[in-house]
C-alpha cells in the first residue's frame, strides 16, 4: 500500500525516499538555520537527528532532540514549529 505521502519540502533536501513494509523512510537534510512556520501533520511520525538538532514546540512545550537521538512528532493534527541547528 502507496502511503500517499508528498516528498516535498521548501525547508528541505530530500535526499533520498522509500517504502518498507508499508512504511515511508525518507533521508531528509534540513540547514542549521531552518525555522518553520506553525504546521500540522496528517500522521505520525518518528525521525532520527543525525547531524545537529531538531525542536519541536507545540502545545507550550518544546522537545528537543540532539545528535543520535529518536523523536516523535506530536498528535497528528496538533500545531507545532520546527526549529534545526
């Protein structure tokens, strides 16, 4: 089954994308200055940092995830920013 997921990013280089086992994996590289607007995603996702860091802020919170770490995007639906350094 075809995730239906658009690999497209103004914020991003997507390096490289596929589906294993009905699960998209994509090599996405953000650059050290990134801020990106309050957003929302349709589906859960988990994200592996593995160059610099990534915060997400949502909710009045904000987690961030250093190098080798392994995030989660929050609720699907739920408004957050993205931050990358």
């Amino acid at each position: 089954m075809r995730s239906g997921l658009a690999l497209t990013s103004q914020y991003a280089d997507i390096r490289r994308a596929c589906e294993v086992a009905g699960l998209t994996l994509a090599e996405t590289a953000f650059g050290a200055d990134v801020r990106m607007p309050c957003h929302e995603h349709g589906l859960a996702h988990f994200y592996l940092v593995l160059h610099g860091a990534c915060t997400d802020s949502h909710g009045g919170t904000a987690d961030h995830s250093g190098m080798d770490s392994l995030g989660m995007s929050p609720t699907p639906g739920m408004s957050l920013r993205k931050s990358y350094g």
